[in-house]
C-alpha cells in the first residue's frame, strides 16, 4: 500500500489518488496515513500530531477486549485457588467431624480442591495465550503505523523538494 501512495504523490503529485489508495485497503496503518495525507500542506507539526492522534485512536481499537483476556488470565487461577482452598477446609471439616473413619468424605473434598484447581488453570492457559498473540499483533501494528508514518512524512519532504527546486524554499 505504501508503495502505491509514495508513486501517487511523487509521480503523479495527487494527494486524492493516495488518499483513494489508503481507501482501499483496510486496517489501521491505512487509516492513519488517510488521515496524514488529508494534513498535507500543514505544517509537519500539524502532520505528526494528526499522526499521533490516529495512532492513538487505532491503538485503542486494536486493543479493545484485550482487558477481558487478561483479566480471565489472571484471576480464573486465583478462582481456582479459592476453589482450592475451600475443597480442602471441606475435606479437613470432615476428617474432623469422622475421624480416618470415613475416607470418603475426605476424598469429596480434596476431589473439589483439585477440579477448581484444573479448571482455573484450564480457563487461564489458553486466556493468557491468547492475550499474548493479540497484543504481539496490536505491537506489530503499532511499528508498522510508525514505519508507515516516517516514510510518509519523508515522502512529503521529498515533495516539497521537488517543488521548490531542491532548497527547501520556493523557486523564484
């Protein structure tokens, strides 16, 4: 895609075209450098901060419902050590109340303490990995938008360049 806006706006000089491009594709380096290129002829301080705004905005969508993986990765094990623990005080009421009489009621409750304890860890291994692989993506794209962001402003000096004849001011 980068390619595609860098021909637009160095061969044919056609801000719309690039912007055209950036229309489509989908995603949120596309979306930040629309909303770049709708900033072009701005100063570069306007640009960068139309950039980082952008940048923000997708980094918050792409991030969204990340929290529900983290917090299921976090506190389903301390769920199932609650589960732990309660399975265990059942099992040590009964061995109280029995004695070594009744190794079944003992066994109940250490069978809860164990269940609560794999399903904790069942629910949390696959939360936690998969936070892992979206924030890696979220990261992914977070450096592609730089990336994206810092050839595009280089872009737009090369442009003003080739304008004003290579001295960075108008030709007279």
């Amino acid at each position: 895609m980068l390619s595609k806006v860098r021909k637009a706006l160095l061969v044919g000089r056609d801000v719309r075209a690039a912007i055209g491009v950036c229309e489509e594709y989908r995603g949120p380096v596309a979306s930040v450098i629309k909303a770049a290129l709708a900033r072009y002829g701005h100063p570069r301080q306007e640009v960068e901060k139309t950039i980082e705004n952008a940048a923000v905005f997708e980094g918050g969508r792409l991030e969204r419902g990340l929290m529900v993986l983290a917090t299921s990765a976090n506190i389903s094990p301390m769920l199932g050590f609650l589960g732990t623990v309660t399975g265990m005080i059942k099992s040590f009421s009964a061995l109280a109340a029995s004695g070594l009489s009744n190794p079944g009621a003992v066994a109940a409750g250490i069978s809860e303490a164990l269940i609560t304890t794999a399903a904790g860890l069942f629910i949390a291994i696959p939360a936690q990995l998969g936070y892992n692989y979206f924030i890696s993506r979220v990261n992914r794209f977070m450096r592609d938008i730089e990336s994206a962001a810092n050839i595009l402003l280089e872009t737009f000096a090369e442009m003003d360049s080739q304008r004003y004849g290579g001295g960075g001011a108008p030709v007279a």
